[in-house]
C-alpha cells in the first residue's frame, strides 16, 4: 500500500466526550429517570408495574441491557425497563425513549415515557401491519384482531388490564392514528441524534426499519433543490442569493446536475463565474460540473468562462470543449445521484453543518467496510476532520492492519498514534508509537526522512500531553524516544519541530521540579 495519511490534523475539533458511564447490566435508575411522572409511578406502584410488565412487556425490573451501550451523541442515557426478549427501554437526554434489541438493532420510539408506554398499551408490539398509512377504522381493526389472539393464546384479561393501566398511569385516549403518526415521527428521527454504539467495539446498532431513514443525499441536496426551484420560478433575488453563499451554490450545481433544464443556462452562467472567481478555495469540483454544464449548452460566448473554470484543460476551439463535457458527463458525473460517492453527501453535510449527519454516516458506513484499505483511510480522514476521534482511530486501526510494507504501517501507525492521543488514550497512542518505530527502522535511508520527521512530532506531541496529564512516566520514557528520533532528522526537518521540541522537554523536565 502507498496511500499516505500521516499528514497532521492536530487542530480537528474534538467532539465532547460521552458523559457518565456506558450502560450495560446495571439496574440502577438515575435521577432524570425518575422525574418522569409515569415511571415514577410504574417505580412505586407494583400493581401498576405488574400490569405493564404483563401483557404489555414493559417491565421496570428488567433494566439491564446485555452489553455496555453509550450514544453517539454524547447525551445522557440510562437504561429505564426491559422486555422478555433481552431489549432495553433508554431514557434519552433525560426525555426521549430508545429501544435496543438484544440482537443489535435499536429505534426511537417516543418522547416521553409517558408516550412510549401509552404505545406499548394502546398498540401493543404483538401487532403487525400497523402503519401511518392506515385510517381511524383500519387501525382499529388491526388491534382488535392481534387483541382477540393474545386473549386466545396468554394475555385472556387483556382488556381489563389494558383499562387498568391507562386509568392508573393517568394516560389520554387519544386516536390510534395520532399515536401510530407519532411513533413513526419518532422512529425517523433515530439518526443522527440517537445512534447507539457498542461501547466496546464503536459499531453503530441497525436501524430496525431502514426504510424509515431517509438518504443523507437528499437531506443535503434539499437546499439546493429549493433554491432551484425558486429561481425557475422567477422569484426575485433568488438567483443572487443561489450565487453569493459557497456551501448553498454547491447544492445548486448539484440540484441542477440531476435535473436539468435548457432555461437554466443564465443561472449556469452566474454560478460558475463565481465558482471561477473563488477558485482559491478547495471545491474544484462543483466548479467542474459547472463548467461541464455550461459547456453542454455548446454555445461558443461560454468558450471563455470554460476554459477560465477548467485552466485550458477543456480545449480550445468549441468542439474540442463539447466533446470535454461530453466525456465528463458520461465518465465521471452524469445525471443520477445514485452513482455519486457516499463521500460527496457527507462532505456536504460537514459543509452544510451537518456534523450528526455526516458523522453517523460515516460511522455506519465504517460499519459496512471491510478490508479495503482506501476506503478505509478515507473514513479515518473524513471522521478525524469531524473531530470523532475515536471512530477515526477504528477506521485507521483497520487500515494499519492492511499496510505491507515497512514505510506504510509506519506512516499508518504515526498517524493512528494522532488518533488516539486526541481521543484521550495515551496508552494506545504510545502502542501505536512503538509500532511505527518498529517499522520505520527497517524503512530504507533515503525514504524515512520524511516519514522520521512525522513520527517524531507524534512523539514530542504525546510527551508533552502526558505531561499535561500528569504521567511522568509515559511523559519521560516517549520524550527519550523522541530525543533519539530528533537526533536522527535531517536539518530543515528538525528546525521544523524546534518549538514543539522545546515546549516538550520544558514539559517534562517540569515534572521533575514539581515531584521535588
């Protein structure tokens, strides 16, 4: 392998770390927990904690998942009740109701106890085909029918219990239709603000509907569609405003990529005169597409603006430019979002600030890679710039494991070490050190400067972070390694990481002063 992404991303943003303690078999309910008025009740009213344990299979005894789980997020999350297949009823951020299965899949179900549990009674889980679709009537029918067989097969006062319940928890009897349209409300909301992760491994848990999430794609092209749609219609201002704003004219070259139209031409114009004129930035491509756009158009006042976008590389004369346009069009972008890279949609997400969204992509893109190492690097980029250091770390772990030859897993070692002294864990980041030192060593004279030169910065940087931490022993036994490693890198690189150098050892030989 000789993908190369040891390049520093020191000043990425951190997420904030996950507060409190991951959740696995622990029975103890928190405060947040307990503020809910209809699990307070169900806490202290056994005869009401019966009743929605059996038939309704909401049981606050069970309140202890089968392995320690955390979301994404960071937000609060305490394990509330539990159901007779193994699953876990959450209290989110102190509010929202997350489901987890024992079998890894997880939804939101509502938001509020109150609501999930009002759920849980009024349709139970035992019902099937029940959806949004769905009338007052239809609704109705399909409970009474999964009722009268749990009545026939474990559950015959069903009836009597369900009146129970509601009247002693206090809950409305409100429309099936109102309660089915809030659940699915819920259930579409899952990702980003909800993805539970594996607090061992990172993976993500399945959605338990998938279709109940929309593309990431659509989410980001929605501005840029709307945006479209205002200018074709002629609203006025719309076109300046589709203009002047990067992140906004990037979903409008896309909106009008897949759906294009002979009047859109001026507008073409406009957008990639723009993109041109800020060609100083780093999104040459949705300056390409323009140009590709405007040159499809083949009228021959556009040649300039062409070869202006495109540094002459689309030709002179206005054939040679057709047929450029042409050949991208068929080759590399063409009109069905269905083809575009993943990678697009959650870079314009970051663009677009949305961070959740592009993160949980990711991350559940992360889940389904297996051992493909450039698309492996390319996660662990995506990610470190989004500040999920610990997702980045995973992703770069993995594609460490791929690298065969000396110089690679040195390169992917010193930037796994990056990884993971960003997310807090200097004892891994100093594994990962000892594995590039191991590698770069056998890396021939003339190709290790550089790669040198990048691992000894992670180790002056983890020196001084572990003096910062407190941990003169980590601090000490890297800042020697670092020492010889500086000593053994070339002049214009070692005058480089001097000042890195020196805050380093005043770290650590304050250590010293500081235990005397």
């Amino acid at each position: 392998m000789t993908t190369d992404n040891a390049g520093s991303l020191d000043g990425a943003p951190a997420l904030p770390a996950v507060p409190g303690t991951p959740f696995g078999s622990s029975g103890d309910v928190g405060f947040l927990a307990m503020t809910d008025r209809v699990l307070r009740l169900l806490r202290t009213r056994p005869e009401l904690a019966a009743l929605a344990a059996f038939p309704f299979d909401f049981d606050v005894d069970r309140a202890d998942h089968v392995e320690e789980v955390h979301l994404a997020s960071g937000a609060s999350l305490e394990p509330i009740a539990g159901d007779d297949t193994g699953g876990t009823y959450f209290l989110c951020a102190g509010s929202a109701v997350l489901y987890a299965s024992s079998e890894g899949d997880a939804v939101l179900i509502a938001d509020s106890v109150s609501e999930a549990v009002e759920m849980l009674v009024r349709v139970p889980r035992y019902c099937e085909d029940i959806s949004g679709d769905l009338d007052e009537d239809q609704l109705r029918a399909a409970v009474d029918a999964a009722d009268a067989q749990a009545r026939e097969d474990f559950a015959p006062e069903l009836d009597a219990h369900r009146a129970a319940l509601l009247a002693g928890l206090g809950l409305p009897d409100r429309p099936l239709t109102e309660l089915v349209a809030l659940m699915e409300a819920a259930v579409e909301r899952t990702d980003p603000d909800y993805l539970l992760l594996n607090s061992h491994e990172l993976r993500a848990y399945r959605l338990m509907d998938e279709s109940s999430r929309r593309p990431l794609r659509d989410i980001v092209l929605d501005p840029g569609r709307a945006m479209l749609a205002r200018v074709r219609a002629g609203d006025p201002g719309a076109r300046d405003e589709a203009v002047a704003d990067a992140v906004l004219r990037a979903g409008v070259v896309r909106a009008a990529q897949y759906d294009r139209r002979d009047g859109d031409l001026p507008l073409l114009r406009s957008l990639l005169e723009r993109e041109t004129a800020e060609r100083g930035t780093e999104w040459y491509t949705e300056r390409q597409i323009a140009a590709m756009l405007v040159a499809l158009h083949g009228e021959e006042e556009d040649l300039p603006r062409v070869r202006a976008a495109t540094d002459g590389a689309a030709g002179s004369g206005a054939e040679c430019v057709l047929d450029w346009a042409r050949a991208m069009d068929a080759d590399r972008y063409g009109q069905d979002p269905d083809t575009e890279s993943e990678f697009t949609w959650t870079e314009l997400a970051r663009r677009q600030g949305r961070t959740e969204h592009a993160r949980v992509a990711l991350i559940r893109m992360l889940d389904d890679t297996g051992p493909d190492a450039e698309r492996l690097v390319a996660l662990s980029h995506a990610l470190e710039r989004l500040g999920d250091h610990a997702q980045a770390a995973r992703a770069q772990s993995d594609f460490l494991s791929l690298q065969d030859t000396d110089h690679d897993r040195a390169t992917a070692a010193g930037a796994l070490a990056r990884m993971e002294r960003h997310k807090g864990d200097l004892a891994a980041a100093r594994k990962a050190l000892e594995r590039a030192r191991e590698s770069v060593g056998a890396v021939p004279l003339g190709h290790r400067r550089r790669i040198g030169c990048l691992i000894t910065e992670q180790h002056l940087e983890l020196a001084l972070a572990a003096a910062e931490a407190g941990d003169a022993t980590l601090a000490r036994e890297t800042m020697a390694h670092g020492k010889v490693l500086l000593s053994k890198t070339a002049g214009h690189y070692a005058k480089a990481l001097s000042e890195l150098s020196t805050r380093a050892k005043w770290a650590v030989a304050a250590l010293g002063r500081d235990s005397r």
